[in-house]
C-alpha cells in the first residue's frame, strides 16, 4: 500500500481502521491469556486470593555494612540513599571504608 498516494481523508480512515483493529486483538489475546490463567489456576488449585497474597518473605533483611561511630545504633546496609549521616562524615574527610563494620 503506497500511503503517500491516499488523501489526508483516507490517511485518517485508514488510521482510524488500524486502532479498531488493534483494539480488537488485544481484546481478543486477552480473553485468551485470561482463559489460560483459569485453566491453570484450575489445574494447580489457585484461588483468585492466592494471587492477590504476598509472597512470604524468603529472605532475611540486608545486613547493616557500615555503622556510625558516634552513634552505633545507626547502621546502613550500603544499598539505597546514603543515609544523613554518611554524607556528613564523608563531607567532614572521612572515608566509606572507615564505617565498615568488617
């Protein structure tokens, strides 16, 4: 199909034919991957709530790596923001490593 011959009336109809088809597939692999969830949820017992719950936590939280030694209840594990207190010490000349509790 040679778009660049169509009118700007055909170009909009057309378009317009594209996002009903597209609507109607997705719709239609939709109902599919949803009648292929149940089959499975009916094969292994699932309930809509077993698939609403949580999975229960299988790890254990993060290790603290660092420690603050004016303060040694605050501990960061070394994942995320550095926490306040980190930055101010490294600010102040001191070194990652030096809050390391290994």
């Amino acid at each position: 199909m040679d778009l660049q011959s169509l009118s700007l009336q055909e170009l909009y109809d057309l378009r317009n034919q594209v996002a009903t088809e597209v609507a109607r597939l997705e719709s239609a692999e939709k109902i599919e991957a949803l009648k292929k969830v149940q089959e499975l949820m009916a094969t292994y017992g699932l309930s809509t709530e077993d698939l609403t719950k949580k999975a229960a936590a299988s790890r254990k939280p993060a290790e603290a790596k660092y420690q603050n030694p004016a303060d040694p209840t605050l501990t960061w594990t070394g994942r995320g923001r550095k926490p306040l207190w980190v930055l101010a010490y490294l600010e102040n000349g001191g070194a990652l490593e030096q809050l390391a509790l290994f």
